[in-house]
C-alpha cells in the first residue's frame, strides 16, 4: 500500500465493517487484467501470458492514477499456478 494511506473503518447496519472510504477524493480502482489491460488469455495458455501485450495507454493510464495518490487492485480468474507469470508480466510492463 502506498505510504500515508489511511482506510477509516466504517460499520454497516448490522454491525457489519464495510469497505473502507478513502479521503481526499482518492479511489480505489480493482482493475481485472485479462481483457481489461491486455487480452484475455486463458489459464490453459500460460506461455501467452508472458508475451501478450498490454492495450494501448493501460500502463500509463493506471500509473496515473496510482501517482495521484489512488488504490490499485488487480484482481484476475487466473489460477495460482501462472502468479509467477502474471506477476512478472506486470512489472515488466511497468505497471
């Protein structure tokens, strides 16, 4: 998490905590990766998933946001086995 973040905790009826509200206007964006920032590669094709390329303004769109002081959440269908693969391919596209 980006240092100086702070979620304050807010409780729902019932009790219950609900998802936490950022200040100053950020926002917590949960971005999904495949057919979202590149194209939608299946779990049964890992070797594409090293090579696909990110769309066109993906990377510079979300690091934007991240510099603006916003949450960046990828979240994917794809299996525990590519984590490596899928990880790798982020940072190596800058994201």
């Amino acid at each position: 998490m980006k240092e100086g973040i702070k979620f304050k905790k807010i409780i729902g009826d019932g009790g219950h905590l609900v998802s936490p509200v950022l200040k100053n206007g950020r926002k917590n964006y949960l971005i999904d990766i495949d057919g979202t920032i590149t194209d939608d590669v299946p779990n049964e094709e890992p070797k594409r998933m090293s090579v696909v390329l990110p769309y066109k303004g993906s990377v510079e769109t979300l690091n934007k946001w991240y510099n603006e002081g916003h949450v960046i959440t990828f979240f994917t269908s794809r299996t525990e086995e590519v984590r490596d693969i899928t990880e790798i391919w982020l940072k190596k596209h800058g994201f």
